[in-house]
C-alpha cells in the first residue's frame, strides 16, 4: 500500500485551463497518474517498478483538497481524514506500508 500526501495540484493546471483555484473543482486520480506527463513523476517510476514483483494499492492520505484547507481546522479533524484512511488501512490489510511525505508518516502514527 503506497500512502501520499493529499491530492495536491499542480498550479499550473489552474491558470493553464483558465480556472480559479478558490471557486473550481478539479478532479483528479492518485498522484495524476491520468496526465500524459505522468510517467516522469518520481512516483510513477517507483509505483511502476513496485508493481513488477507486487499488487500495489495507491491511495492518498486526504481524499479533498481545497486552496487553504490548512487553515480550517474543522476539515482537517473531519472523520473522512482521521477514521477513514485506517478503515481503507484496516479493508486492503497490506503486506507493508509506504508513505510519501513525512505529513503521511506522522499522521499515521
């Protein structure tokens, strides 16, 4: 099981599609892994050689994101960030873990 950090966005994706980062939505798949660019990602080559020997379950840690979450402390204690991703740990019950981010690692602690 790979655990990232939230689902961070690139900030050129906003201006490039003329979007603003306050009143959009943009979804997206774990560590963009949809985007043509993707396969030079640092998370992709370690993803892709992982998987030559293991099944591996890629989540991220934060299912939302929003420009300025960090400030709302109501978000960041909500169910869906701290029950959540135990209950996901608890269902896939994999082998190992690893974690990108130190944010990821501390908040699995």
């Amino acid at each position: 099981m790979v655990i990232g950090s939230e689902p961070l966005r690139n900030w050129n994706y906003f201006s490039e599609n003329n979007l603003s980062i306050y009143d959009q939505i943009a979804i997206s798949t774990p560590y963009s892994l949809h985007l043509k660019d993707a396969k030079e990602t640092v998370y992709y080559k370690i993803t892709e050689h992982l998987s030559k020997t293991h099944q591996i379950y890629l989540t991220d840690l934060r299912k939302i994101w929003f420009a300025g979450f960090e400030r709302h402390k109501r978000f960041l204690e909500a169910k869906l960030h701290n029950a959540f991703p135990l209950d996901e740990i608890n269902y896939v019950n994999p082998e190992c873990i690893i974690t990108f981010g130190k944010n990821v690692f501390d908040a699995l602690l």
